[in-house]
C-alpha cells in the first residue's frame, strides 16, 4: 500500500497538467466506476454468444483458438467503455454510473449569408 501510494504522489508531483497522460488519467478516474458495473454486463454477452456451440467448445474457442482470452479482454474493454459513454449521456446517467450527465455537444454552423 506504501509503495503505490509513493508511485500515485511521485506522478502527481511530475504530471503537466493538460497533457496526454494527464487526460488520460483523467477520464480513466472519471469512467472507472461506470466500468466496474457494466464490464460484468458486457462479459454476460460475450458468454452467452459464446454458448452459440456448434462445436461442444464454445463459438469463440472454435474460432480463436489460444487467442480467446485476449480477444474476450479487449472485447471487453473496448464494449465497456462504449457502452458507459453512451450511459453517460443518458438523463439517468447519475443512476446508472455514479456520475452526472455529459450532456450532448452540438455542432454549431455558421449561418448561411445571403
């Protein structure tokens, strides 16, 4: 517990505030939550395609081989993190993940000049 609390203030004491890893950080810290509740949804899927057994081994063993674990994780990461961005933006977002809304940006155009 020591050890990653002096590695969390060594960052924090070098970090440039705006840059890369500091966004980064930023909105994992942000996300983190809503990805603790909806990864256990997200591998719910991935099991249950994965009983589409045409072969006694599982759908994605039959396709992937030694691979599975790895495609599975990054699946899973990847459909995690685009489903709680689509959650965030609901009107129940703070249900739903813990946080407020992001509301919906607009793109705004410049009016047409006659």
């Amino acid at each position: 517990i020591v050890a990653l609390y002096s590695l969390g203030l060594w960052w924090s004491d070098r970090q440039v505030p705006g840059s890369f890893a500091a966004r980064a950080y930023a909105y994992g810290a942000n996300r983190s939550f809503g990805v603790f509740l909806v990864h256990v949804l997200i591998l719910q899927f991935l099991v249950q395609f994965n009983a589409l057994d045409l072969h006694k081994q599982g759908w994605l063993k039959a396709h992937l081989g030694g691979w599975t674990t790895v495609v599975v994780y990054l699946l899973t990461i990847g459909l995690t993190l685009v489903a709680v961005e689509v959650l965030r933006r609901l009107p129940g977002s703070y249900l739903l993940t813990g946080r407020s809304r992001i509301p919906l940006q607009r793109k705004v155009t410049a009016p047409a000049t006659a």
